[in-house]
C-alpha cells in the first residue's frame, strides 16, 4: 500500500462534499459538566470542565473532537473506547469529546482540520500532539503512551532533524506541521522531501507533492498549486499518483471559483478514467456544479 494520502482523504477532500479546511464561527456547545459515559469510557463534553478537572487532578487531556455525521468518529467508540485496556488507561486521564461543528472556539483554537482529530495535552491544555483519523486500540494507546513518553511528537522529531534530517523525518514535520495549520512550516519539510528524494526511493516524494499543491491551494496561491498538481501528474503517468493529481487538481479550480473550467476537468477525468473506484463522486460532483442548491433564505 503507498505511504502518505490514501484514497479515501483524497476522495472525500477533492470530490466530496467535505473540504480541506473548516470555517471557524463564533459559538461554543452548551456546558455539559457531568461526565457522560460512552462505549466504557467516561467522557467530558465541556472543554473548560475538561481543563478544570486536569487541573485539579494533575492530568493529561486527550480530547476527541468529532461531527455527528463522522464514520470514523463512530469507529472509535465502537472498536476503541470500548476496549477494555483503553477505558483503563482511561482512568488515568480527562477523556473529553468535543463536537467541532457545536464548539468552534475550542476546534479553533487547536486547529482542527477534520474528523476525528484526537489531541492529546497536558492537565494546563498545552498540545503535546495528536492524532488524525481513526486508530485501532492497541495503536491508539500505544500512540498516546508515546506522545506521553516525548515519543514520536512534534518535538522529538525537530530533534532528530537537528542531527540525523533523513527524508522520512522531513516528511513527519510537514505532516505535523499541516495537521496544526501551521503551512509554512509544513511547506517548507515537504519541499525538503523533494529535494532530497527526486526519484522517490523513499516512497514520500509523491505524496510530498500533493501536499504541497494542497498547502498552496489553502494559501490561494492558485497558479503555484496548479503547477504542481500538473508536475505530478506528468512525473507519474499511469499511475494512481498521477489520478490523485488529477482530482486534487479539480478540486483547485473549484476553490478557485472557476467553476466552468472544475466541471470540463472532471468530466474529462471520467472519460479518462472509467475504471476509477470513486467515479460515482466524481459525477455527483459534475451535477453538484452544474445544478448548485439555491441559497438558504435569512
């Protein structure tokens, strides 16, 4: 299997109606200072209660912030919180689940880019790292006691740049870094990637591409991400990177606002690939351009 975007991320961020980023309100959940039990874990649903509770009791947060419609949010109360071992690690821990679409303050303030997005702080709230996406149990915990233990963080690893900047460390720092918002940062490890690795023999090259036509895209630096979207569609021909590129690149234009020219790309890309997994999406999205839903009235 490649390293890096998978499949799914790129349908549902390039195709779908999810988007890379969120846009940020103004409103906050009503508290809920009871810790509600759910799939064996004690849950806080309240990010000040969260933190006051740390506070008082000298411990960490892992926060699982979540949509009412995320599969793989479901995923993680059905396969992860109702394990044994983690209710127990539990224990020893403020577990708080907060709904990003309810309290946008708190997903703002730590930069949630989609769902789940599980960050792990100490009992002050500071970030010691996170996790994106769905984790099985042993993983998951594993992946906390870790990040806990200063392993595999944000930190550990600008460490091992300072003296050993292979490429597969250059390209956790960009993933890290993007995954907090932060694409400058993010931008300029990626880029080490590629610079280091032209011949993809690591594996990250690629993927090291994508995100950074993504970051460009995000940073409406159009023409840039347009290229390299482009580059990466020449440089893997007949490949599923070279689809990737295509379909990233799609979604470009529509952020764009040149919606003419979104719906030529993809109706081109069905022609050109018929056989491609996620086509359907793909026509859903042509008839979304086409007939777009009239505006909400108020």
């Amino acid at each position: 299997m490649r390293k890096g975007i998978k499949f799914t991320l790129v349908v549902m961020a390039v195709v779908g109606a999810v988007g890379l980023s969120m846009m940020f309100g103004c409103s906050k959940q009503a508290e809920q200072t009871e810790p509600v039990t759910e799939a064996g874990v004690s849950f806080v649903h309240d990010y000040e209660t969260a933190l006051k509770i740390a506070q008082e009791k000298n411990q960490n947060i892992v926060i699982d912030f979540y949509t009412d419609w995320c599969v793989w949010c479901k995923r993680l109360d059905t396969f992860t919180y109702s394990d044994s071992a983690v209710i127990e690690m539990s224990k020893a821990m403020v577990f708080a689940k907060i709904n990003a679409e309810a309290d946008t303050l708190t997903a703002q303030k730590y930069v949630v880019p989609g769902y789940p997005t599980i960050v792990i702080t100490g009992p002050d709230g500071t970030e010691i790292d996170r996790i994106g996406g769905f984790l099985p149990a042993a993983e998951f915990m594993q992946t906390v006691n870790d990040y806990l233990n200063d392993v595999g963080t944000l930190a550990d690893y600008l460490r091992m740049a300072d003296t050993n900047a292979t490429v597969e460390v250059n390209y956790v720092l960009g993933e890290k870094y993007q995954s907090r918002g932060m694409a400058d940062e993010a931008l300029n490890y990626y880029r080490k990637v590629v610079e280091a690795d032209p011949d993809n023999k690591e594996e990250r090259t690629p993927d090291a591409m994508l995100s950074i036509g993504g970051l460009l895209v995000k940073k409406e630096q159009y023409d840039m991400a347009f290229n390299q979207f482009k580059d990466v569609i020449k440089k893997y021909k007949d490949t599923e990177i070279a689809i990737d590129g295509e379909l990233w690149l799609g979604y470009a234009l529509r952020r764009q606002g040149d919606t003419a020219a979104a719906i030529q790309h993809y109706e081109a890309f069905v022609q050109n690939y018929p056989e491609f997994e996620g086509l359907s999406r793909v026509k859903e999205t042509i008839e979304r351009l086409k007939n777009p839903p009239p505006p909400e009235e108020g």
